[in-house]
C-alpha cells in the first residue's frame, strides 16, 4: 500500500474511534463501580479486566484527581485570604482592648479617691473583663499567625502531596473551635469607664513625656514572625502506665512523610503509596521513645520491604547537616490491613538524652530506613514534627 494512503487510512481509525467515544460520560458510583453513560441514552458497567474499559477507567481517574487538585488550589488560597483578613482583624481588636484595658486602669489608679465601692468594684469587674479578652485575643492571634505560615507551607509542596497535608491542617483547625471566648467588654454609659470621646471634660489630664524607661526593648524570641507559635498539643495518653507504674505520656501519631514514586503515579491516583506517621512517648525518669508507623498500598510489601529486625538502624539528618543514629528494638514483619488494603509496619527506637536534646531544637530534613531488604531515604514533609510534640510531652 501507497505510504500516504496507509498514514490517510490510520488517520481515519484514530478519529472513528475518537469520535465513538464523544458524547459519553464515564462516573463511578456509591458503590466504587464504573459507569459508562453512551450517547444513545443507554448505561454499562465498565469491566476493568478490559484493555479498553480499564484505559477509560484510568482516563476519568486522572481528569478526577486533577479537578480535586485544582479545587484544594482554590480552597487554600481562599483559605489564605480569609486568614490573612483574620488575622487584620484580630490584631486591630487587640490594639483597641489593650487601649479600653490601658485607659481603665489608669482611671482605677488616678481616680481611685473619687469613686463610690459600687464605682470601684464595676471597673474592676471591667478590668478583669478586658484582660481576660486581651489574653483570647492574643492566643487567637497567634493561632492565625501558626494557620498562615502552615497554609503556606503547603502551597509549596507538590500537588499530590497538598491533599494529605491540608486534611491533617483541617483537622488540627477544626479543634480551634473548641476554646470558649471570654465575655466581651460592653463600653456603655452605665460604666464609670467611658471611651476618651465620652468622658466629661471635669478635668484636664497633663501627659508626661516618655523617658527610655517607658519603653520596652525588642525581643526577637516574642516575635512570632521570627518564632511562630506551636500548634496546640494532641495527647493520646497521659497516665500511669500499668506495666512500669510510672508516669507515661504519649502524643498522637502524625504524619512525618508520605510518598509515591513517580513511575507508580498512574496507579495511584487518588492516595498515596506509602505513608509514615511518628510519635514520641516520655515515661518519667527520662525515658523518651519514638513510634514510627508506616503504611504502604501493597499487598507485597512484606516481600518487597521484607518488614523490620530488632537492632537495624534508623538514621535522622536535620536540616543543618548533622546525622544521627537511633537503633529499632522490636521486629515487625509487616501486618495486611484488608479494610484499608494497606500493609502496616511499626518502628520503636530509645532515644537518649544526647539525641532528645537534639530532636528538641533541630528540623528534620531526611529519614534513612534499614528494612530486611535493605535501606531507603525518604524526604521529611513534617520538618518541626518531633520538636513540637517533645514540647509537648515536657
């Protein structure tokens, strides 16, 4: 055959089979199955045993994840204007409580004489009020600031990495709304204390010139920009333990990393294939451990990984180069989980005083893991994990 009619021939089959599939649609339903709505009105279940049912499976799976991306891209940064307006707000309503608050008591202390018990004892109740809302307002600040640094934090990870990230930012935001605000400070002519606006002009009040004693010196460690605060912490358990009989605190496990090798993309579109999650535990006396718990998305993975040995060693480098060492004491050959269709393998190490100082104060950078079949380096997501819970366990 002429090569330009067999090229023209083959054109033609290609925008057949195009045009065949034009006007279907491909969902899945409650049930996890894959529907085919065809162009004539009709419905089939797709068969993924099928060459080409499994390439339209695969197709829809791909458009999904990308429109779950780029609706997360959307939602964080709607979740970063609304923070970053949050957080304007709450520091403009701190500025003018701690002024009511300032005001009052200067009021307390310079007209003490003058006021009636009655007098005195609302605007100490006043005074109280504002304090106790100047101490909410500034832990709310400092929760917005920690929302916004972790918001952006997450836009500079890879796409199929967000969706794992912003659950675990979701979740610890959701725990936000628990904290009970104080009552709000009502500036009503009932109150001895008015605004400046309202005061009557029954005296004239001769402000004193600052002195450097009237202020106070910057100190970088109460920024929050050069030290942002700490999330709050989620403890697990904090109680007696019943085989040592001594104190024990364990927070809960969060996510240290999470991965799925580029070539194993397209079979994983919609969650990860490996996954670590860590936490440390402290029993009085000294004793700290870290728990590592790593879940992969194979029913292999016990002859892949070939599971963990009592005495391999797991390494730890920070983000300022330093290495070090800590040594896993229990032997696990992996567990199939068939609801999450996931194997499950636990990592305990000791960790001694000289390493606790140092996971107190360093970021992580990598992770190095000695399986049965040998070693692999993983890249941290959670840099600050380990220094925040060992805050909390103090």
């Amino acid at each position: 055959m002429h090569k330009f009619l067999f090229l023209t021939f083959i054109t033609i089959i290609q925008i057949t089979a195009s045009s065949a599939v034009i006007g279907q649609q491909v969902e899945q339903n409650t049930t996890g199955e894959w529907i085919l709505h065809q162009k004539d009105g009709t419905n089939r279940k797709l068969d993924p045993n099928s060459k080409s049912d499994l390439e339209l499976i695969i197709n829809q799976s791909k458009t999904n994840n990308e429109q779950s991306i780029l609706e997360l891209s959307d939602q964080i940064a709607l979740d970063l204007r609304e923070t970053e307006n949050k957080l304007q707000n709450i520091a403009s309503n701190l500025e003018n409580t701690r002024i009511q608050k300032n005001l009052l008591e200067q009021s307390i202390k310079t007209e003490k004489s003058e006021m009636n018990p009655q007098e005195l004892a609302s605007n100490k109740t006043s005074l109280k009020t504002l304090k106790e809302q100047e101490k909410y307002l500034k832990l709310q600040k400092d929760i917005a600031t920690g929302e916004l640094q972790i918001l952006k934090q997450i836009t500079q990870l890879e796409a199929t990495k967000q969706v794992e990230a912003y659950k675990d930012f979701s979740k610890n935001k959701a725990k936000q709304k628990n904290i009970t605000p104080p009552p709000t400070f009502s500036n009503n002519p009932s109150n001895s204390f008015q605004s400046p606006q309202n005061q009557a002009p029954t005296k004239t009040i001769t402000k004193k010139k600052k002195s450097a004693a009237d202020f106070t010196k910057y100190n970088p460690d109460k920024d929050v920009m050069v030290n942002p605060p700490s999330l709050p912490c989620d403890i697990e358990f904090d109680g007696i333990d019943e085989f040592t009989n001594k104190k024990r605190k364990d927070h809960i496990y969060q996510t240290l990393f999470f991965l799925t090798p580029q070539p194993m993309l397209k079979n994983y579109p919609n969650k990860d294939y490996m996954s670590c999650k860590a936490s440390l535990s402290a029993i009085s006396g000294g004793t700290v451990f870290l728990n590592l718990a790593f879940s992969i998305a194979s029913k292999d993975a016990g002859r892949l990984f070939g599971g963990f040995e009592k005495g391999t060693i797991i390494n730890l480098k920070f983000l300022d180069g330093d290495n070090i060492a800590i040594i896993n004491n229990r032997t696990d050959p992996g567990v199939f989980d068939t609801s999450t269709q996931t194997t499950q393998f636990r990592a305990q190490c000791n960790l001694g005083a000289g390493i606790q100082d140092k996971i107190s104060k360093k970021s992580l950078d990598k992770i190095r893991v000695t399986w049965q079949t040998g070693y692999e380096d993983y890249e941290v997501f959670d840099v600050d994990l380990l220094v925040r819970q060992y805050k909390c366990l103090l």
